[in-house]
C-alpha cells in the first residue's frame, strides 16, 4: 500500500525523506566549504597512524598503492624505509601517516614511547604472510606492549600481507595462527583488553583498500551518523547496499549498517574507478585550466547483466555515494534523486558540526513520508 508522498514500485513503495533531525545533520543549509574545512579538521587534533613492521613486509607499498595511487608492479621498486616519514592526508578524512623504519624495533623508541604512541590513532601493523612469522609476532607483541602502557584506547590493526598466492584454505589457517599466538601472547602478559584486528590484505586485489576502509572508518568522528543516514536511505529508496567513497583514495569511509558483501564492494570500487578514469579523459576544464575530473555534476547509472544497477553520485567533495540496487527500483529515479539530495545536504551539515559533539544512535525523530 502506499502511504502519502511515496510511489509504488514492482516490490511495494519508495518513501520520501522530507527532512532529517538536527542529529542527523537536518537545519539550515551550510556552505560547502564550512562544512569541508571541518570534515579535513578544523584546527582540532589530527588523527595519526602508526605504519610499523618488519623490513620488506609491505607497510610502504600499501601506503602507496592506496594513497598515492602507485601501480602494484611499481612497489617491486621501492627501496626500504631507513627511517621514520610522515605523511599527511588531507581529502575527506584528515589524518596523517608516520611510517616508521622496518628495522627500527620497539626497544629503539626507549624515552619516546608518550610521544609515539599517546598521539596515535591506530598502529596498522604488517606481517609478510610469506616470511618466517616468528620474529614479526614477537615485534608485534613487543609493540601492543608498549604503546597499550601509555594509550588504552588506541587501535591495533593487523595486516597479514601478500596472501595473493596462497590458496583460501591457508589463508584461513594462517589467520587463525597467527590470532591465537598473539592473542596466547598478550593473555600472559595480561593485555587481553588490547583493542586488536587481523586483515588478510594483497595490494594486488581489492582486500588492501577494504582493510584500509575499516582502519580509516575508526578515525571518522561522525561514522555512527553516516551510518545512520546511510541506512535510512537504503529503506526508503530500496537500495540494497550504499558506501560513501573518498575519490582520491578509492577508500570507503561509511556504509550502512548491513554487513559488506565482498562482491558488492568490488562492484562499487570499479565502477567510481571507471567512471574517474573516463572523467580524467573527457572531463571539462574550469576557467583556470584545472581539470573537473569530480564535480557537484558528477553521476553515473551502471546496469549490470544480472538484473543490478549500480548508482553513483557526488554528495561533498572528494565523496562519492554508489549504491547498489534491482533495476525495477530505478523507474522512480527522480525521487531516488530527490532523496539523495537530501542526505547530500544532510551530510554536509554533519561534516559542519562540531566534532566534539557525541551523535546520537536513535532515529527517534525522523520525519518522512511513505513506507516499505
């Protein structure tokens, strides 16, 4: 049946969101540049990850092939970090990126463990899953030791690198060994509290940018918001799965709250992918020569052979929202389009609010018209 302001679709109605809460990010308009400058930090503190591992384990080849766009064949190239580098990423999510030496040990940072550790985020921390792992597990241990004594609430993230040529079932199995030795390690030495995850990662497929998807997402101060806004939008516009990109990095830095399928991820990264490479040839230039590769005109509307369609659009600079939904869904397009311009307003209000502020979970409030 359907509800006043909704439309009728092949599987039952399209709802509209007429406004959002101001929890949510509903109010008045703000300007797209407020509401940038303060999603890139606004004067506040700048989140910071950790880059440790052991020397040639990958931890400076993922960090190009991510953030600096770099070829996977190009990596076979690089020379070994000799000693600490900072990096400073400046495009949705404000963060900077201290890589530290492969043969720089825990012990070399005796007198610095405050000011290394108290500052960071997160230690994304890698293993070369084609290496004796012994001696990276006791680095690794060595390192949770010592930065967990003086940052309680730092995140420790765990990339077990170049898997590509190892079957599934060894993947697995490596996985599970390496948990349970680490985790047999910090139980005896009582850091069982230590806030850990482990990633099987390749640069040479998708799963280094979905790992590093959920190591930027814990530095996104408004996550539970987006997801919220995210998931709100799915159930009125029929979506099945929605992920706001950051277009230079291909990283995803909010999705809504159903669990990621890996294809859907996949799908989602090549089309913004194409779709960024085809822009780069025949986009259009402004006044002052510089090329608009992604702009507030920005969109795309890909249908798949098995019935999909994946929907993309710009929502801020530097964000993409693609979602992916059944075609038959698409015939009331103009209201999808209508709702998107909703959260794309809603999500600039969001990134213009103060980041001190703690979102609220409920959607208690929510005001829209129409109904699943």
């Amino acid at each position: 049946m359907r509800a006043a302001g909704g439309y009728d679709t092949p599987q039952g109605s399209l709802g509209v969101t007429n406004s959002f809460p101001p929890e949510y990010g509903g109010g008045s308009p703000r300007a797209e540049s407020e509401a940038d400058a303060s999603m890139r930090g606004g004067g506040a503190k700048v989140p910071r990850i950790l880059l440790m591992g052991l020397r040639r384990s990958g931890k400076t080849s993922i960090f190009k092939v991510v953030f600096h766009k770099m070829s996977p064949h190009e990596t076979l190239f690089l020379e070994s970090t000799v000693k600490t580098a900072q990096h400073e990423h400046s495009s949705v999510v404000h963060f900077k990126v201290w890589d530290f030496a492969g043969s720089m040990g825990p012990d070399e940072l005796a007198g610095d463990d405050r000011a290394t550790f108290l500052p960071a985020n997160a230690v994304l921390f890698v293993i070369d899953a084609q290496d004796d792992l012994a001696p990276a597990i006791a680095r690794l241990v060595a390192t949770i030791e010592r930065a967990y004594t003086v940052n309680r609430r730092i995140f420790f993230e765990v990339f077990i690198h170049k898997v590509d040529t190892l079957p599934e079932e060894r993947k697995l199995e490596l996985q599970r060994d390496i948990n349970q030795q680490v985790w047999g390690e910090l139980h005896d030495r009582g850091l069982d509290e230590a806030n850990l995850a482990f990633y099987l990662s390749s640069i040479y497929d998708h799963s280094v940018f979905e790992n590093v998807s959920k190591v930027v997402q814990k530095l996104v101060p408004s996550l539970a918001t987006f997801e919220a806004l995210l998931d709100l939008l799915i159930s009125q516009c029929r979506m099945e799965k929605a992920f706001l990109f950051d277009v230079m990095t291909k990283v995803y830095i909010a999705t809504d709250s159903q669990p990621v399928d890996v294809q859907s991820f996949e799908l989602s990264f090549d089309v913004l992918d194409v779709i960024i490479d085809v822009s780069c040839i025949y986009g259009q230039t402004s006044e002052e020569g510089e090329l608009l590769a992604f702009d507030q005109h920005s969109a795309s509307i890909v249908t798949l052979s098995d019935g999909k369609v994946l929907y993309m659009r710009e929502v801020a600079k530097d964000l993409a929202l693609v979602c992916l939904m059944r075609s038959e869904n698409l015939q009331r397009q103009g209201l999808i389009d209508y709702n998107v311009q909703i959260l794309k307003q809603a999500l600039k209000d969001v990134m213009a609010a103060n980041k001190s502020r703690t979102p609220r979970q409920s959607n208690a409030g929510m005001e829209y018209q129409g109904s699943l």
